[in-house]
C-alpha cells in the first residue's frame, strides 16, 4: 500500500510537531542558538608578491658540467648512444630525494684513447649572501663537478669557484667575481614555528625562478646527526635544491635540500636545512675551506622510557653511552659506557640526537662541562674536545675469578677472557627464558646490574637471587664493543 505523506490533517499534525520539537535545543530555539555562536573569524591569504619582488634577484641558477670519456667505434663512427647523450642530455637524477640519491656514475665505453667531452652534470640553486659575490648552495648539487657556472635573475653568467664544502650539512659556498650584488637578509630559523608562512625560489627541472609557497609543517625533524631539518609542505622540485626558504619578510630561514618522495617529484613534504645551522657552516668554509668538528669519542642511543625508570632518570631524556672510544677525550673524562649524557656545556640534552650536534658544533681543543646521570646520581664532568676522526674503540681487560651457576633469570655467567674489549662484568655463557626472549645471547657482557658494577660471575648471581621476583632487573649489555641497557621483569 502507498502511503500518502501530503494530504491528511493526521500527517500534517505530526510534520509540525516535528517542526516545532526541532526547534528547541536544550529549551533554547534553534534559531537563537545558531545566533548566538560565535562567528568563525575569516583570514584571508598572505599576498606574497612584495616579498617576491624584494628577493627573487637574489637567487641564481646553478650549473654544473662533468668530463665524460668518448666513445669511439673501431670503424670511427659516431656511436648513437652518444648522439642520444648529447641531444637529450646526460642521465638525469634518479627520482627520490636529490641529495639521498647521489648522481649516477656514467657507465660510458671508450676506445681507452683519453679523450673527454665535457658535458652538462646537474642544475640547482642558489642565493647571493654577500655583495662580493658568495652564494650559497647544496654539497650534492656541485658534487663531483669539473665546472660551475652562475646565472643570475638578469640573465649575467659567471663562472663560478668552489670556496668549500660541508657533505655532513650538505653546504657549497660558491665565490663569484662580482661586485654591487644585492644579498638576501639572513632570518633567524630558531624562531620558526609550525603553520607559519614560507616561500621557495629555485629552479624545478629548470625552470628558472619559480616560486612556491606553503607552510612551516614541522620544526627540527630529526633525518641524520648535524641536520635537524625544518619541513613543510612547500613544493619543492629537483632543481629547487640550494634554493631560499624564505619568511614573509624576505629573510632566509633555510636552504632547500631535499624531497621526500616516491614518484621523484613533490608528494607534499620538502626538507630544509636552517640558517643558523648553515651560518655556522659558512663561517668555517670562509675561513679555511672546510669544516672542523670536535668529538668525544662515545657512540650512543636514545634512552628508552623503561630503561629511563630503571635507573631513576624520572623521563625518557638524555643520550645513552653504548661504546666509549679508548684513551678519547670521554674516556679520560671518566665517561662510562651506561652513563646518560643528561646535559652538554650547559644545554639539557633530551634527545639523544641533540648531542652529536652540540658537540660537532665545538671547537677542538676545547673544555666542556658535561653531565651524566650514574647509579642514581649526576655527575659533573670535564670534557676536552678532540678532532673528529675515525678511531678504534676496546682493549683487553683482565680476568676475574673463575664461578659458573646457573640464575632464575635463565643466564649461565661466567668470567671475562683476556681479550674482552671491556674491563669488568661477565660473560653470558647461555641463555633462556627470559634472557633468551629478552635478545641476550652467549657471548655477552653483563657490565652492570641496576646500579651495581658486575666483577665477578659470583657476585653477579648474589644480586639477581636477592633481587626481589616483583622488581624489574636492568642489565647493561654489552656485544661487540656497543653496551645497550636490557629490562627482565623477574616474576614473569
């Protein structure tokens, strides 16, 4: 049967109860309640063309040319690959991140004659920092290059020299021979914040002095030790790298350097390098063409939050030491593999790669204050800051007194060999239960248990047996000269 909903006085009864119950919304009328919400205020776009005016001359164009060996058939004709080559150019960049995926090596056969041609290698940009012609651009951009040339807003072409670069920061700082040039002003990227307004000027693929506009989407994004990278949603292109990030008053608060990516163009999130961090750079290239950086000789870890409880920090801060250099400056500091680093030079350090930071950034030669956070307790510490150089870390430590037993922690302990790279603990013979579930294998060094220094396998299992079934254990392992602190909960 249809059911008629236009006609009967029954129905239209019903619609307007319904009208008049939809009206009241907490005993207060709908209309009434829509009026007195408050209005969604209306803000409208930033207009970026005065900043763009006052900046974009300062940016250039960045080339740069490769030797390449000549291939030359027997019978001394043109190879087609190479009129392929020379028509369309040389191999692009893989698609990705420009400075995560190096430029290829050519893989051009050749009569084995010697001869080269000099061809286009990659193009980027860049910023004139000073009215004496140094500009600033990406490491990975000149890398590699036998030739660099400058262009800038005006069409003017210079030949650039390399004064010095940073691969660690991915810095370039060029040197051109020109005078009266108009620098960008350098901004101050600490005060950045998340949803702030920012503008790149570069060359996507090309395409000289382009201009994109997005927001600041996160602030020291964390990809590698010296560069905690501002990201944003600004498109940035291949070619857009050395390019200005800038402020809505035309500061420099960045250098643009990489995209992260899966189709090799913009997928919404772009990384760049801020300027205090670059500064800093330039300063040194300036000077002597290169950087140096200091180092205390510790490879560390971030602290996790159940390794944070178990020895008293409160919070998951500070970087943990998991290897000490022998004879380094943290060893004759009295650094222990275990320790915490909770503070550098006066800086609270609450991530762990916040320290290779801070102390790359010191000079050499140098006297630093340093806290560590040590059995329950801070230390203060006298560090002196050496050169950043590889070195080798361990030597060989002594033999304690010889006990085996079996502990309820499934670990069958016994002494260190004379060639364990550590100085004190125990060696894990076997491994169950919880041990075994925990990643400890024979072959490791039990260093310390909670706060206690192991010397012996006897003293270590009167610790575990006393340990109350209920308290979490914390071991500090050590396994190919790195130490990592492990959680056994004992009544599992």
């Amino acid at each position: 049967m249809a059911l008629n909903l236009t006609g009967g006085p029954t129905v239209k009864r019903a619609v307007a109860c319904a009208a008049a119950s939809l009206l009241l919304v907490a005993g207060v009328p709908v209309g009434a309640a829509y009026a007195e919400a408050a209005p969604v205020p209306t803000i409208a776009l930033p207009d970026f063309t005065q900043v763009v005016a006052q900046t974009e001359g300062s940016v250039v164009n960045v080339r740069t040319t490769e030797a390449v060996p000549v291939s030359q058939p027997q019978d001394g004709q043109p190879n087609p690959q190479d009129l392929f080559r020379w028509f369309f150019g040389p191999d692009a960049v893989p698609p990705g991140m420009e400075q995560q995926n190096p430029k290829p090596k050519r893989h051009v056969p050749h009569s084995g004659h010697g001869k080269e041609k000099t061809v286009p290698y990659a193009i980027g940009s860049g910023f004139i920092i000073s009215s004496d012609g140094y500009i600033l651009t990406n490491d990975h951009v000149v890398k590699g290059a036998n030739g660099v040339s400058v262009t800038l807003n005006d069409g003017k072409e210079y030949k650039a020299k390399v004064v010095g670069t940073d691969a660690p920061t991915d810095i370039a700082l060029l040197k051109i021979d020109a005078t009266g040039l108009k620098p960008l002003v350098i901004g101050d990227s600490d005060k950045l914040k998340k949803g702030q307004w920012v503008l790149a000027i570069g060359s996507p693929f090309g395409l000289d002095s382009t201009v994109t506009a997005g927001i600041v989407s996160a602030i020291n994004r964390n990809t590698g030790d010296y560069l905690p990278f501002i990201q944003t949603d600004v498109a940035v292109n291949p070619g857009n790298s050395g390019g200005p990030l800038l402020n809505l008053k035309g500061q420099v608060v960045g250098i643009n350097s990489q995209i992260i990516s899966r189709s090799g163009g913009f997928m919404g999130i772009s990384l760049s390098i801020p300027i205090d961090e670059v500064m800093r750079v330039v300063d040194q290239l300036k000077a002597h063409g290169k950087v140096t950086r200091g180092k205390i000789g510790v490879e560390i870890t971030a602290v996790q939050s159940d390794v944070a409880k178990a020895l008293g920090l409160g919070e998951d801060r500070g970087a943990l030491v998991s290897s000490v250099s022998t004879n380094g400056p943290a060893a004759k500091a009295g650094i222990h593999a275990g320790d915490v680093i909770t503070r550098y030079n006066g800086q609270e350090i609450q991530h762990a790669w916040e320290l290779p930071r801070l102390v790359g950034q010191t000079k050499p030669g140098t006297e630093v204050k340093v806290e560590v956070w040590r059995k329950g307790k801070a230390l203060d510490l006298t560090v002196k800051i050496a050169e950043l150089k590889f070195s080798s870390s361990g030597e060989p430590g002594e033999m304690p007194q010889q006990v085996e037993t079996t502990d309820r922690l499934g670990l069958v302990v016994g002494p260190l060999q004379s060639d364990a790279t550590v100085t004190q603990g125990v060696v894990v013979k076997k491994a169950k239960g919880l041990a075994a579930d925990a990643g400890i294998q024979p072959g490791d060094v039990i260093e310390r248990v909670n706060d206690t220094d192991i010397t012996s396998p006897a003293q270590f299992n009167q610790i575990i047996s006393s340990t109350s079934k209920s308290q979490p254990v914390a071991l500090l392992v050590s396994r190919d000269g790195q130490s990592q602190w492990v959680i056994l909960s004992a009544g599992q």
